[in-house]
C-alpha cells in the first residue's frame, strides 16, 4: 500500500495558489457573448477531462440554455472556491527518477537517516483513479486569476498541481495523483514496489534487510564516499 499525501502539506508555500479576485459583471476582459462562449466550451471540457469532476449545477444548465451572461457569472464565481475545495480532495505521491541525489536524502530521508522505496510502474495501464504527471519547472511561477480557469480549465489546473519553481527542479520530480477521494493505493503489477534503499545514515539495516527478504523485495545500502559522492551496495 502506498500513501498519498495533501497538496496543502507541501514544503513549497506558494505552490497551487489561486488569486482570490472573484470575476464581476461588467467588469472583466470578456463581453458578455464571450462569458457565454467560455461557459460552454468549460461545461463541455468537464465531461471528458480526468481530473475536473462536473461542478455545473442546475443553475448553470439553466444559465446556458437563457444565454444570461449574468446568471453565467454568478456560476463562474462560485468556480473559485471550488477550485480550492477540489485541489484539496486530491491526494499526491511525490518520486523521482533517481535515488542517489544528496540533496534528495538530506530533505526527505531524514538527513540520511531514512530510506527509499523504489516502484516499478506500468504506464500503459494505471490503476483506476491514478493519473501520472511529471513536474513542470519555471521562473515565472505565479498566482492565477479566476478569468484563467474559465478560458482554459485544464491549463490552470495542470500549472496549480504540476508547476513549481526552478529552485525544485533538481528533484526532477514526477506526480502520481489519486483523484477518487482515496489516500492509499493498493499495490499490485500495475504499480509495485521492488526495492528499499537505505541512507548511509539509517540506524535499522538489520531490521529492513530482513523485512525485505520476507517481502520478496530487494535491499540495498547507501555509503558515502566523500569526494567522490554517495554510492548504493
């Protein structure tokens, strides 16, 4: 079983943000024939996308079948907060393709004293609920304006989950996101783990060695060769 963790518990503080600026009739870039445009286009994006649920009440359907601009507005607003809401309902699996960066052990294992579990995941077929999402990094990393969900939903919801700043990007990091409302997935061939690496620092080797042999999972040992960087045995 493998545990996903909150967005909202992220060591990053300015990851998923979402400006608090609630769009207002007669105010915003769109006239009223594009608020109807937009509308429409994102009522249909939910229906297909994986990760945004249908949040369209009855008041929208009612909305977009009188052409109300303001009654559209009014929906669109309510969106914002349930952007906030949604983000936190997903749970995130945090990795990374390498096991042996030193910046890696000394933030995440505990100052080396941890360890690293290592999954062997079959892309092709996914277990259900799981999506797979490698980070995207940036300089230009930003709060978003409402107005950005309403014209391209899947965009902002990709930049808020996927996007950090390039301060991150030596952990190459790669999501896996639970968005079925769960916090655990239950392994299986799909996505298994296959080994335990742990940090040259780590007080349990008797301990994990055994437990590992029991599992059936390989086990191995980081040492530090000074200079010459960390190596695992």
């Amino acid at each position: 079983m493998a545990y996903f963790g909150k967005i909202s518990n992220f060591n990053d503080p300015v990851e998923g943000m979402i400006r608090k600026q609630k769009l207002i009739h007669g105010f915003s870039p769109f006239n009223d024939n594009d608020v109807i445009s937009a509308a429409k286009i994102l009522y249909q994006n939910v229906k297909s996308n994986w990760i945004i649920p249908n949040w369209f009440s009855e008041g929208m359907r009612e909305a977009l079948s009188r052409s109300s601009p303001w009654e559209v507005f009014v929906e669109l607003n309510s969106l914002i907060d349930k952007v906030d809401e949604y983000k936190n309902t997903l749970r995130v699996l945090c990795t990374t393709p390498t096991e042996m960066h030193s910046l890696m052990w000394a933030h995440y294992a505990d100052s080396h004293r941890g360890i690293c579990i290592e999954y062997e995941v079959d892309f092709s077929s996914l277990p259900n609920g799981l999506a797979s999402v490698p980070v995207q990094y940036t300089n230009e990393l930003k709060s978003y304006l409402a107005s950005s969900f309403i014209l391209s939903p899947e965009d902002l919801l990709s930049r808020l989950l996927f996007t950090k700043s390039s301060e991150w990007s030596y952990e190459s990091e790669w999501r896996f996101v639970l968005h079925n409302g769960n916090e655990t997935l239950d392994l299986d061939e799909r996505f298994r783990m296959v080994s335990v690496t742990a940090g040259y620092k780590c007080a349990k080797d008797t301990e994990l060695r055994a437990l590992c042999n029991k599992k059936g999972l390989e086990f191995y040992k980081v040492r530090d060769q000074g200079i010459d960087g960390l190596v695992r045995v």
